[in-house]
C-alpha cells in the first residue's frame, strides 16, 4: 500500500549540507532531463483557498473515481472528481497530514494533529466523520493493511514503546503500539500485509526498520546511512520483493531488495526527491522533486531517470491512478495538485485477420492500444503481394494466392522509454474457381463417346488440377460420370454408353477454390438397332418348327461356325453380327426343308 506523508517536519533544514552515504549498492548517477521527454500535465486543479500550506497528502479511490487532498493550514480535505477534475466538496478535519483509504473505498482514514492526536474515520458517502480514535503523539505517516482490517499511524514524537499506533477497523479501537525506535514517519505495508516498513527521521535514528505484522514486532532494519538520508517517501512492487525509498534532503532513490533487506541500486533523481509512486505495471517510477518543482520519471529495468515533467511549486505528496492512466501531484505552495497523463506501453489487441480472394478488395483494421499512440510497421515475414499497411489498415488487391505468415510492431516511445510490441499472422489468400472449360463436344466412335474440351482461359488464381464430368441420359438429370479425372488432359472417352439413347455431356475444371462453372452441353445419340422382318429380334430364340427339326439344326450350324456364343447368350452391339448369322442359317435350313418336303 501506498505510504503517505505527512507534515513540513517530516524534512529538517539541517540537511541541506549532508552528504550523501551510500550503503551497500552501486550508485547510478544519471543527468536529470532538461525537459519532459514523454508524458505531459493534462490538467491542474486548485484545492485550497490558502497560500503558504504545509505539506498536503493525495489518495486515490479503488475505483479511481475520487481523488482526496489533505491541506494542513487548511484544516480540509478536498474531494475531487477525477472524471470532471473538479473540487465536489471538503471535509472539515483539523490540520489533517496522512491519508489513507480503505480497500473498498469506504472509508477515509485521516491523521489529524491539532488540536488532539487523533485518526479521523469518515465515511466516503456521506463525507461525513464517524469515528475519532486517540493515537500518539505527533502522528505524522499512516499506511493501511491489503486487506483493511488494520490502519497503522506512526506517531513522530512519541516515546519508543508507542512508535507505531495500531488500530482495529472493524471497531474503529486502539489494538496495540508497536516498540520502534523514536522519530517514525512515512510507512508502507508489504502487498501480502506480512511487513510493515517504517522510516525515522531522528538524529539517533535514520534507518528503516522492518515490522512483523503478525507480531507486531520490529524483526529486521535496512541501514540507511547518514541523518541526511533518512527516507521521506515509499513506494514497493506489486511482489513485495523491491522498496523504493526516496530521500529528498540528498536527492536519491534507494532500490532495496526486501528479501535481504539490502540497498541494491542509488539512484540521482533530482535534488529533492521527495516521495515516489510506481505504475501498477511496475515498469517506472514517478519521484517528485520539491526543489526543480518537477516528476522525475525512471524506468525500473535501467535504474535510469528517462524524463521529467514540470509541475506546480515545491511538489511532494503523489499517487497514480489504479489503472496506470494518471499520476496526481499535490503541490505543497501551489496549493494545486498537477494531473500527469501517463503513457502507456503499446500493444496489439487484434489476434488474428481474416482470409482474402485473389483479385477481390482487401481491408481490415489492426487495432493497438497506447499513449503515445503507436506505429505499426512489418518487422518480419511479408505481406501478401498486393496488400500494404498504412495507418493501421491492410489493405489493397491480392494478386497471389498462397499462405503469408508475417508479424507486425506497433512502436512508441513511452515515458522516454522506446517500446515495441509485436503480434504475428498468417494470411491465406484463396484462388477464384477457374473459367469454365470451353468448346465441349461428344462424338460417337463405335460404341464409345469421345469427349474433347479447351482448358478454361482463366485458373482463377490456382492451376487446374482436374476436371469433373457429368453426363444425363435421354434428358433425365445430370449426375456425375467422373468426380475428378485428376488430370489436366481435355479428353475423355466414355464406353458405359448402349444403342439407343442419347447422351448429353457437361464438364468442370476443378482447382483448390473447388469446380468452375460448367462448360456448353455436347450431345450425342447411339441409335437404335432395326430387326429384318420375319427374323428373331436380337437376343431371342428363334421359332420352333413343328416338326422339332428346325431348332437343332439352328444350334448345329452355330456350332458348326467355331464360336463358343450362342443365340441366346449374345447381348448389345456383338448380338447383332451373332443374330444375323443365325438367322440366315436358320432361313436356309427351313428352305431346304421346304423344298424336300
């Protein structure tokens, strides 16, 4: 949780000529920006009518709705609208320093030191103060359990055994004092609530200690160095594995790995680098510098200060929204509180794209988040030809058919941080079907049809691979004779044909689009067969003479000819030379017969 400070005391003028002592870590000098690389001031709001305020204190809603401002000299706490940037109202609490807010957002918790020592409780509805509870003297920092049950108050001038006041927030009581060394002020508690860390401001005490909140006991303490360094704001990541301590009198961040409880960078963020807030992304920090009356931003991979924003006079106090989108500055003789737009890092939000047709118009939107807003460009692969990015939209006329994986960047530069973001694809363009094979004719050879065809003049993109032929009969329906001849000859032979009908033709060319359209119908007719008068029509025993002679010679004589095929066997197109043969041997014997008898 966010620790929140506290009064003009929390830094003592006898700093000023310290000298910085740097424990345990490797120091990162980094020359301060002239000016604002990234980032920008979208809004100042005034929220005091006095000049001349001591040090106020700025919390933001869970829901980021609420912005709460503590004014000292004062006696209010502003309520501001985050959405309008307007005041809506104040709360009337006397000389009010440390804020805090409740997971929920129901309740404010309010450090308040003239004229009694007391935590203020109000509820956020009402605005509306419902509960007063005693605590030590001088309290000055406050911090909150994750999960609001506990409100910590560091009292600055009490004695060691009531360093820390803790307070029970279902009964709005007093539970316990944590023992710590004397001049506690600003806190921060540990995002799984397990740690309590607490900073001193006395001569004899200067270093963080580190409290168990099960216990409510000091078990660790980070050292710090000099009086001077002592630390005046905290931020921590959302693991709870690094602490960010500024130290405004020597103008350092201290990075502390809370495992170890050692200091393991120092950082030079301006002169008087007062308080500091991280992004909920944990990527930057945000240090304010009461002395260049400016927010220093740094990015947390490099340990680096990468830009810096001018704000009101002598900032300290400041929060970042929930959602990453806005830091808020409360600017102690402003009596303002600067409202940062923080950038944001880039991102694709389009997963995927969709197929096109070779030949056909294709646009489709790449959707990207991010402040700055990114450009999007083609780092690896290659569109398909025809298509070109611009503006966030692919577009144009694909001329190839094929599959294209290729991947896109949206690029910016955040906070003076330059950032990219990709996201890859895969783009199938289809072929057209193909024209329809032309010039289709059927002629009868013999007992067969032979078809022939010309190739369509246009594959639609993709070679043809075959055709499919469909045939009707007599005039019935179209069915399929071939599914895919898979092949690309434009000749077909068809020898499942029979005297006596008539046979229409149709062809398809076939690619991966699936068939074309069909091509001209060629006909063709097998005419029937005629049978001689007075003979056995084809395929029919002859006639039985009544004398019963007849039919054995009939047989006789087909024997007689070597073949193996009898009358009554021959069927189609052979039945005919069969049928006429016998049927002349058959005409003969009966003559004889008839002139002999």
């Amino acid at each position: 949780m966010r620790s929140r400070k506290m009064d003009g005391r929390a830094v003592s003028a006898r700093w000023g000529a310290a000298v910085a002592v740097i424990v345990g870590a490797v120091t990162l000098s980094v020359g301060v920006p002239i000016a604002a690389a990234a980032d920008s001031v979208v809004s100042t709001i005034p929220v005091a009518s006095t000049t001349a305020s001591a040090t106020p204190t700025v919390v933001v809603s869970p829901d980021g709705s609420r912005l709460y401002v503590s004014d000292t000299n004062a006696g209010t706490v502003s309520v501001v609208d985050t959405a309008t940037r307007t005041v809506l109202g104040t709360i009337p609490v006397a000389g009010p320093i440390g804020l805090a807010i409740s997971p929920d957002g129901s309740r404010l918790y309010v450090v308040s030191t003239n004229p009694a020592n007391v935590l203020v409780v109000v509820d956020t509805a009402t605005r509306a103060a419902v509960a007063s509870v005693p605590v030590g003297a001088s309290p000055a920092g406050i911090a909150i359990s994750p999960d609001g049950s506990r409100v910590y108050v560091s009292n600055s001038s009490g004695n060691g055994s009531t360093a820390v006041s803790v307070v029970d927030t279902a009964t709005n009581t007093l539970v316990t004092s944590i023992v710590d060394a004397p001049g506690p002020r600003s806190m921060i508690v540990s995002p799984d609530g397990s740690r309590l860390f607490v900073s001193h401001t006395a001569p004899s005490s200067h270093d963080i200690s580190i409290v168990s909140t099960a216990t409510n006991t000091v078990t660790g303490t980070v050292a710090i160095g000099a009086f001077a360094d002592a630390a005046t704001g905290f931020a921590i990541s959302a693991d709870g594995s690094t602490l960010y301590v500024a130290s405004a009198n020597v103008g350092l961040l201290r990075v502390i790995d809370t495992a170890t409880g050692t200091v393991t960078a120092t950082i030079s963020a301006g002169p008087g680098a007062y308080d500091v807030a991280v992004t909920p992304d944990g990527t930057r920090l945000y240090v304010t510098d009461s002395t260049a009356n400016a927010v220093s931003v740094i990015d947390t991979a490099t340990n680096a200060v990468v830009s810096t924003i001018a704000v009101g006079v002598t900032p300290r106090s400041l929060t970042i929204s929930p959602d990453g989108a806005f830091a808020y500055v409360a600017n102690t003789t402003s009596d303002t509180v600067s409202v940062i737009g923080i950038d944001t890092f880039p991102a694709i939000t389009t997963a995927t794209v969709p197929g096109g047709t070779i030949g056909s118009s294709y646009s489709t939107a790449i959707a990207t988040t991010g402040s700055p807003a990114p450009t999007l460009s083609v780092s690896a692969g290659a569109l398909p030809p025809g298509l070109s990015l611009a503006g966030g939209i692919l577009s144009g006329t694909s001329t190839a058919v094929g599959s294209y994986t290729f991947t896109l960047a949206a690029s910016s530069t955040v906070s003076g941080i330059p950032a990219t973001a990709t996201q890859s694809y895969t783009l199938v363009v289809a072929a057209l079907p193909a024209g329809a094979p032309l010039n289709l004719t059927a002629t009868a050879a013999g007992v067969t049809a032979e078809l022939s065809w010309t190739a369509p003049t246009s594959d639609g993109g993709d070679a043809v691979s075959g055709y499919r032929i469909e045939r009707s009969t007599d005039g019935a329906a179209f069915t399929t004779l071939v599914g895919d001849t898979q092949s690309t000859a434009v000749t077909f032979t068809d020898t499942g044909v029979t005297a006596g009908h008539t046979y229409r033709y149709r062809v398809f060319a076939l690619n991966s689009a699936g068939a074309s359209a069909p091509s001209n119908v060629a006909a063709v007719t097998f005419p029937a067969v005629a049978t001689p008068v007075g003979s056995t029509p084809i395929g029919s025993a002859p006639p039985t003479p009544t004398d019963g002679s007849a039919a054995t010679d009939a047989q006789s004589t087909l024997a007689d000819t070597g073949s193996d095929v009898t009358a009554g066997d021959v069927t189609g197109p052979l039945s005919l030379a069969f049928g006429l043969i016998a049927a002349g041997v058959f005409a003969g014997v009966v003559r004889r017969r008839s002139r002999k008898a």
